[in-house]
C-alpha cells in the first residue's frame, strides 16, 4: 500500500491538474503535513544519503507553488515503519474516499473473498505480528496465516481499486470530483472477471447474465478483456482454474 499510494502520487502531478485544485486534505498531506514523514525518512537514511535526500524532497514541496509541480511520493504512510489501519483510512481520505475501510469491505465482498469488515481484520493480523515479533513463546497457528494471505489480497485490491479510481478522475479532469461533489465509493467500480466453468474460459462484467467473451485458453481471453476493461475504467479481477483470485488490474 506505501508502494502504490507512492506512485499515485508521482502520477498526480503529471495531470496537468493545478495544484490548488486537488482535494483540500492531499493538498494539506502533501506539503506541511508531509514535514513528519520526511523526518522518519531521514532518521533511516545513512547519514551521507540525507542532504540529498531532503534537497530533492523540498524540491518537490517547493514545486507545488508552480504551474508544474511534483508530489514527493513519500508524503503519505512513510512517517512510521509499520502502518496503522488509521494511517490507510488518512491514506484514503486524502483522495475523497470518505469511509475507506467500508468501501473497501464493500469490494472485497462482491469478489468472493471475506465477509468481515476489513478493518477489524487488519487490526487482528497487525496483533498476531507484532506478538510474533516481540513475544518469545507467540505461537500463531497456520490456519490463521492461511486465512490472511487471502484477507490480505482482499486489502491489497480493494485499495489500489479505490486510489487508482481517484487518479483516474484526476487524469481526466473531472469537474464533479476536483469540486469534491462526488466522492469515490465501491459502488462507481465495477468488476469485469477472467474465471473458468467447465473446460472453457469466460469473460464476465458484473451485473450482467451472459458472458462477454468465451475462449479456450485464460491468456487469450485476458488479452481480449484487458482494452475492454481499460475502456470501461473496470476492475479486472483474474482467477486460476480453482476459482481463486490469482491476479488483478485497476483502470
């Protein structure tokens, strides 16, 4: 998540939107509020990589100013080691998502992976590592690990599918949402699916009956879905041939 929400950042600038018209909590996260994550950054850093460091950092807090900016990419979730389901839910926010963890409940559900809301399972996985990491005698049992390599992938695609969705407003300049009259929720993504049945492949846009697109083998279905799920601003959700998400792509 401090990956993708890095390169969502370096990607903002290149839009062309002004720098005064994001949203007003990126704008606040991505210059004075950015002063404690650079600070983190530097206490990490071998002390002969830090003038440089910061030199290119304010560089980019500077450029915000201008017509042409950049967004240091260590503005959000780069302030700490670990990171606190609160930090995504500020993550999130900054890009008028306004119940983050909900919204991404949302979108795990209708891809088949969890029913529990997502933010209670983060907090639990977060105690389970830390009690492994700082307690001698933790045991924590493999059913569990199991159980969060999937709840993990519902986390991880349901947040670059929110933040990608933002981005993709951004980059298309639209008004209703650089306004902050339309917020981004689960319910404006829809999910277009690569999934076996039988000894065939199909192509399936949610919400609709019959398949888009049947064929043989997965690589060749998923070449011909991919331009139609960027034309769609879809979620492309892959699964292998036991029904498990095995892959995604955000438009």
């Amino acid at each position: 998540m401090k990956s993708r929400t890095s390169e969502v950042l370096s990607e903002v600038g290149k839009t062309n939107v002004p720098f005064r018209d994001l949203p007003e909590k990126l704008r606040f996260a991505t210059t004075f509020e950015a002063i404690s994550a650079l600070t983190y950054q530097l206490s990490i850093r071998p002390k002969s990589d830090r003038v440089l460091y910061i030199q290119e950092q304010a560089q980019k807090t500077a450029s915000t100013a201008a017509a042409a900016y950049e967004l240091s990419p260590h503005a959000l979730g780069f302030d700490q080691a670990n990171l606190p389901d609160g930090v995504i839910k500020d993550i999130l926010k900054c890009f008028l998502i306004e119940n983050p963890w909900g919204e991404m409940a949302q979108l795990s559900s209708r891809l088949g992976l969890t029913a529990l809301p997502l933010d209670e399972t983060y907090r639990t996985a977060a105690l389970r590592r830390h009690r492994a990491a700082h307690v001698a005698h933790a045991d924590t049992p493999q059913t569990d690990l199991i159980q969060f390599a999937r709840e993990a992938l519902a986390i991880a695609i349901s947040f670059d599918a929110l933040i990608t969705r933002a981005l993709t407003k951004m980059q298309r300049h639209d008004a209703h949402y650089l306004t902050s009259t339309q917020r981004i929720t689960a319910a404006s993504i829809v999910i277009r699916s690569i999934h076996p049945k039988g000894n065939k492949w199909r192509e399936s846009v949610e919400g609709r009956a019959a398949a888009v697109k049947i064929e043989s083998a997965a690589d060749a279905l998923l070449a011909l879905a991919r331009p139609r799920a960027i034309a769609g601003n879809n979620l492309l959700a892959i699964y292998d041939s036991s029904l498990q998400l095995s892959g995604w792509e955000c438009y």
